[in-house]
C-alpha cells in the first residue's frame, strides 16, 4: 500500500533537498513564514508543520525571535529509526551509557543557574507524581533528567541525550499505568541532585545506577 503524502511533508521534502543541494547552507537563515508561505503556495499550517518536521529530524533549529536556522545537512533521520525501532533494553542501556558520564561531568561542571533549573523540574516531577498525572509525570521526569545532561558541560552529549529522551518518554508511557514508581523514586532523585549539587562525582553516579535499576 503507498502511503499518501501530506503536504507539509511534501514542503519538508523541498526544504530538505534545497538544504542538501545548498541553497540553505549550513547556519542559513531560511525565509520566514510569510516567504516560505509565497514560495511553496501554501497556508501557515503547513510551513509550520513542515518546520517541526525537519526540526524534529535534526536539520533545522528555530530560535524564538531569531528565525529558523540550518543546524545539520545531513539530519539524524537514521538515527531516529535506530531509536525508533529499538527494544526498551537497547534504550535503556543507550539510557545507562550517556547518563553515566553525564552526571559525572554535570557534578563537576554545573552552575548555580543549572541546580536551579534541575531542583525546578525536581519539585515539578513530585507534584505531578502525588497528584497522579502520568503523562505529566513522564514529561517532568525526562525533564528533570535533560537539565542534568544540560549542566554536563558538553553539547553533544545533551543533544545526544536529548533525542533518546523522545523515545523514552514514550516507552514510559507504554509500560507505566500510574505515578507510583516515580513516587517511589523521588527519594534518589532528590539525592542524585543533592549530589551533584555537592559536587560528589562517584555519588552521583551509584545514585543513577539505582535509578536505572527501577525502570
């Protein structure tokens, strides 16, 4: 059966080759919406739409305020069929290998701002886990974990983390059917936090363990 194209996927197409062919370079700006909407002959849904595709497949950036920028010419679309089609052991382990050395550089390299940011989306995983609401509960706890990979210290290890969360957060919401795991976790989660906050690199890295060892 040939699946039908829509057509936002059918501009994302365009955009894409007119990348690879170079007309938008690498850290091009691309044409705005209202640009892009002349060019194509199409509404602003689908420009939009056709946006969040090739950013979600790793060649566009938006930049609020800025504009939309060529981040990569190739894209991570094989990437992205890697995760897709992984087993949830896979994930994890991917899960185990990043986030190992990820809380270890974070303990060494966070800022005041970072410990912020993570003990921000720590107190927003609790409520949401007390208050029962799964979904939101998945989506604070990928959370909290990004910000660690944000305070790392190392761009490439986020973003890495980053599109494996995507497909970690939906294999959370396949295999929990409430909060109470992450209502029994948010004890080690607070202590993998109190511990990068201390600085305590081995710490950090026994806390994780424990963690990972509960999915």
């Amino acid at each position: 059966m040939i699946k039908k194209t829509t057509l936002a996927e059918d501009i994302a197409v365009q955009i894409r080759q007119k990348i690879r062919d170079g007309v938008y370079p690498l850290d091009a700006r691309l044409p705005t919406e209202p640009e892009l909407m002349r060019i194509f002959g199409v509404g602003r849904s689908s420009v939009r739409e056709a946006i969040r595709i090739l950013a979600n497949s790793g060649y566009l950036k938006v930049l609020q305020g800025k504009g939309t920028f060529v981040m990569n010419v190739e894209g991570n679309e094989g990437l992205n069929r890697a995760f897709r089609s992984a087993a949830l052991e896979e994930l994890l382990e991917v899960r185990y290998l990043l986030e190992g050395r990820i809380v270890e550089k974070a303990a060494l390299n966070r800022t005041t701002i970072d410990l912020e940011n993570i003990a921000a989306c720590l107190v927003d995983r609790k409520a949401k886990a007390d208050a029962g609401e799964l979904s939101l509960c998945i989506a604070a706890d990928i959370d909290f974990h990004q910000q660690i990979a944000n305070a790392c210290g190392n761009s490439i290890l986020a973003e890495l983390y980053s599109e494996s969360c995507k497909h970690m957060q939906a294999a959370f919401s396949q295999i929990y059917v409430d909060t109470s795991v992450f209502v029994q976790t948010h004890e080690s989660h607070e202590d993998l936090y109190l511990s990068i906050r201390e600085k305590d690199v081995d710490r950090a890295r026994a806390t994780l363990n424990k963690i990972i060892e509960h999915v």
